[in-house]
C-alpha cells in the first residue's frame, strides 16, 4: 500500500499518517513513514523518542551524499548521474519505532522553480524507489501542495488521502488537489475527515463528500491534543481515535484493492 496524505494546513494530516502507520505496524507490515512536509513533525505523531528524532538528519540535508550519489562535482552546471542508487537509503537513514521507520525528507523540490541540485534528485530518486520498488506499506505525511510530487512518482501512489475538516475553506483546499491530481495522473483520490464534532458536521460532510470515496472521519478528540501537549503518539493514548483509525484503514485496504485489482 502507497499512501500519500495531504489536505490544508492543520487539519489533521500528520496525526492520522502516526495513527496509521502504528495501525499498520501493529498488523505486523513493514512501514516506512515518510515525512514529506518541511515543517516536519511527523516523529512525535509516530512516537519516535526526541533523542533519536535529532539524531535523524533529514535526506534533503546531506549535500556529501547527494553528491556523493549523483557523482556531482562541484561547481554550477556540472553534470550529475540523474538516477542514483537510493536502495540502501532506507535502512541507513531512518530511524525505527514500534515498526515503523521514519524518514525524513526536508524540503523537496517543488516543480517549476527549475532547481536540479543534486539534493533534490537524490530525494526524488529515493521517493520513486520507495513508492514503485518497495512492497512495504508507504506512508507520506505531506504539505497541502502535491505539485512536487510529479508524474512519475504521482504514478505509483495507490490512494492519494485528502484530509478534511468540517468547514468550507478544507473542502475549498480538497478541491483544488482533486483537480491537481488529475493533472499529474492520480486518479484515486479519497477522503477522510478529522475533527468531526456532532450530527451537524456529519450531515456538512456527507453532503460534501462523495460517498464512495469518504472513507471515515476521526471526532474532535481531547485526548488528540493531549498527546500533542505531552510529546506522545495519539497512538499510544489508545482509545477511540485508535479505534476509528483502525475502521479508516480497513477501509483504505478494500479501496485499495478494489480499485487496483493488480496493486503491488
Ligand atoms: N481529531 C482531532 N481532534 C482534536 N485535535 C486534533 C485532531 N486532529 C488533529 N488535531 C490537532 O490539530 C493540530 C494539527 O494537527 P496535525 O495533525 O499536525 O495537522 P496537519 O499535519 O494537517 O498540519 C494538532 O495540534 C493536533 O493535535
Ligand atoms: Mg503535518
């Protein structure tokens, strides 16, 4: 399963990628959990120790191995090895916890502003072997934006996941994505909804949402914040948010399979 999860700022993305890659981990999957957003905070969604969190340095932030891969010299308009090997990146550069390994991208190149250092082609390198190459589960916690994503790499996600609360200006910022992922060929878009409070929001999202595609909703939960305000994964609090990420993926697992009779 290659799942990439974005949606407007603060909905809730980061949160249901820890919620669901322990959900998956806890099955016995491998998971790779990709922080893809540069405000990066998936770690702490996760549980990952701070300690170990600090050691970990982000894959956009190793200049000496990009170049190391690419066979860049230095200096402007060298030519560089446009497909490094990324295979080993992986296991040297994530950091493991309750089985999932966290990577880190840092900021990823983000299409039309025409740099091609040899960082970002070694993060775009490694974000296409991960999704097309791998059998793991591929989880990608990322920015409201997917246009960095691109073709290729859009290819070989199986459900793009569009976070929602209930209110005009997420579904606002839903839409514009659906139309994005249709320009770069990602056709399986679904949704779920976080911060639902009530019959009222409920009602808002079922009129707003495609049924076949909303897939579930997380409620406004305290015990969310909590787990923010004391530093641990909202997975570890137990309780109903692991309960509702729990149906959430059941349902992620017959879509997916529904709607890739071949998937990987
Ligand atoms: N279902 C929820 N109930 C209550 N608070 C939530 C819920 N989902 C997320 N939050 C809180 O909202 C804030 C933003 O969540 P986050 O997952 O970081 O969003 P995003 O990754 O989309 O920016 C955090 O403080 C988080 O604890
Ligand atoms: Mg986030």
């Amino acid at each position: 399963m290659k799942l990439a999860i974005t949606g407007k700022g603060g909905v809730g993305k980061t949160t249901l990628a820890g919620l669901l890659a322990r959900a998956y981990a806890a099955e016995g999957r491998r998971v790779i959990a990709v922080d893809a957003d540069p405000d990066a905070n998936l770690a702490s969604a996760i549980g990952v120790p701070a300690d170990r969190y600090a050691a970990l340095t982000p894959i956009s932030k190793m200049k000496d191995l990009a170049r190391e891969r690419t066979g860049a010299a230095d200096g402007f308009g060298s030519l560089f090895i446009l497909n490094p090997q990324v295979e080993d990146l992986p296991e040297k550069f994530s950091v493991e916890h309750q089985g999932v390994h966290l990577l880190v991208m840092g900021t990823v190149d983000h299409g039309g502003t025409g740099c091609v250092c040899p960082e970002h082609t070694l993060v775009r390198r490694l974000l296409k072997h991960l999704l097309f190459d791998r059998r793991d589960v591929v989880i990608l916690d990322m920015e409201a934006g997917i246009e960095h994503l691109g073709r290729a790499t859009a290819e070989s996600v199986d459900l793009l996941l569009v976070v929602v609360e209930p209110g005009q200006r997420s579904l606002q910022t839903a839409r514009q994505i659906e139309r994005l992922a249709a320009d770069i060929g990602l056709r399986r878009v679904v949704f779920v909804a976080s911060k639902v409070d009530g019959e009222a929001d409920r009602a808002f999202l079922a009129a707003a949402l495609p049924a076949d595609r909303f897939l579930g909703s997380l409620s406004l939960n305290e015990a969310i914040r909590d787990a923010d305000r004391l530093g641990v994964a909202p997975y570890d609090l137990g309780g109903a948010m692991v309960g509702e990420a729990l149906a959430i993926k059941t349902r992620l697992d017959a879509f997916s399979v529904e709607a890739a009779p071949c998937a990987r």
